[in-house]
C-alpha cells in the first residue's frame, strides 16, 4: 500500500475547516470540502459504548451543550448534543459525528484523512481496534489514509493493527531523540507545534527522510516563511486563506 505521505498536500484542514464551522462536525468537513481541502485532519475517541466518534476535548463542556466526560457518555446521549450553537446559532444542528458519519463525508468530497488517535487515556487499544473495524470496511481504498498520534500507545496499537497505514508521530517541542522515537514507532512523519519550530532540527530530520508537519497556523505569512524553511505541510482552520497564499506565491 502507498504511504499516505507520498500524496501530502501543503494544507491539511484543522478539525475540519474549523475557523468558520463548529471544529470535527459534519458542518466543518463539509466547508473543508467545498473550499476545496485536499485533505482534512479530525480527532477520533470513543464515546462510553464503545463507538468511534470525532472530538477534541476529554470534556463535553467546551464544543458542546452538555457535560462530563465524553468516554462515560453513552452514543444515543451524544447525540442529543448540539456541537454547533457554540461557535454559531446558525449551527444548532450540529451533533457529535461518528467516524462512520465522518468518513462518508470526507470521501463525498474526495478528500484524504489523517486521522489523530486521541484515546482516553487507559484506552488505546479498544480506540485504535474499533476505529481500525470501521475504517477497513469503509474508508474508500484510493483515498490517502494517515494515523497520528500524541500517545505512544495509540501509535504502537495503529503499528500492530494495521502496519500498512502511515503514522505520524504528534510532540510540541522536537525531541532531542526525535529519530530514535520514530524509528521506534516506525512513523514517518514528525508534526509539531509550529512555535517550536527550528531551521536545523527541520532539515536534519528531512535529510533523515522524514516528513515535518506543523500545527496550527491560520497566519498566511508564516506558513510561507515556514514552507521556505524546510516545512511540508500546515494543520489550518482557515485552509483556503492558506491555500490562496500558496498559490499567489507559485509555491509547489
Ligand atoms: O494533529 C495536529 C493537531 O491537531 C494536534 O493538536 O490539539 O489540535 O489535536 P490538537
Ligand atoms: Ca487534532
């Protein structure tokens, strides 16, 4: 299978398209998608039975009208959520999607995933097996597929689970050790905050034939002196704004 990396656009759309639609709904990918994203990154967890859905936080509270704990709320609660009106009225109708939902919306638009693994913690392997059972059935076969992840865990799962997918290995700040870290994880993308990133660490790691990703930048101008650097693609919440910028400057 080809590495999800060999078809990297410059801009992945951050939870979507997330600067205007509510961040991981269905609204957000759809937006990503008609602005034309080549691919979107959203973040996947289980709900508390067990089923794959598209969220940031441990905690209800910030995206949505309800409370507690994600991983304690059973699906059918879940979805009685509004995860739009947060960001907008005009959202009301948001709900939290499955990765089911998502993913028949991606491939709508024929856009690439990578999608971050962001189990609970205790809980990667059941997050990383039931999100692998849906996407072997139903992640269209020619569209690129990338796992990343903050969690050692959820990256050595992903590995003995489904080896043929690219990882990518989620840090803040570059390890000292980054080589040994993905070399052990065997991933072959590095993504960083973008506020660490550092002109000779970025091209020791791509001489070492590595990928360099950074999060998020909405700021056009940065992107472009990062992309001078050495940089090979952004996470945006604004990924036309960046494309344009892109564009108007011929970049390649
Ligand atoms: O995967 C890149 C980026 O999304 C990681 O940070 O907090 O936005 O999930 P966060
Ligand atoms: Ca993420």
């Amino acid at each position: 299978m080809k590495s999800a990396y060999s078809s990297l656009p410059k801009v992945i759309a951050h939870r979507g398209s997330s600067g205007i639609a509510p961040e991981n709904t269905l609204a957000s990918l759809h937006l990503a998608g008609q602005q034309g994203a080549k691919w979107v990154e959203i973040d996947v967890m289980l709900s508390g039975d067990g089923t794959p859905v598209i969220f940031h936080d441990d905690s209800l509270a910030r995206t949505t009208n309800g409370e507690g704990l994600i991983y304690k709320t059973p699906l059918t609660d879940l979805k009685k959520l509004d995860a739009g009106s947060w960001k907008h009225d005009k959202y009301h109708q948001e709900t939290i999607p499955t990765l089911l939902e998502a993913i028949e919306v991606i491939s709508q638009y024929g856009m690439g995933l990578n999608l971050e693994l962001k189990p609970c913690e205790g809980l990667e392997e059941e997050t990383i097996e039931a999100s692998i059972d849906v996407l072997k059935q139903h992640w269209p076969k020619d569209l690129p597929l990338l796992f990343s992840s903050f969690s050692y865990f959820a990256l050595v799962s992903a590995k003995s689970l489904w080896p043929e997918i690219a990882r990518g290995y989620n840090v803040s700040a570059i390890p000292k050790a980054w080589q040994e870290r993905l070399e052990h994880l065997d991933c072959a993308g590095l993504h960083i905050h973008q506020s660490f990133f550092d002109v000779a660490q970025v091209s020791a790691i791509k001489a070492a034939g590595y990928k360099i990703l950074a999060f998020t930048i909405n700021d056009e101008a940065l992107a472009l002196n990062l992309f001078d650097q050495g940089l090979d693609a952004v996470f945006s919440d604004f990924p036309d704004k960046i494309q344009s910028a892109i564009d108007s400057a011929h970049l390649k």
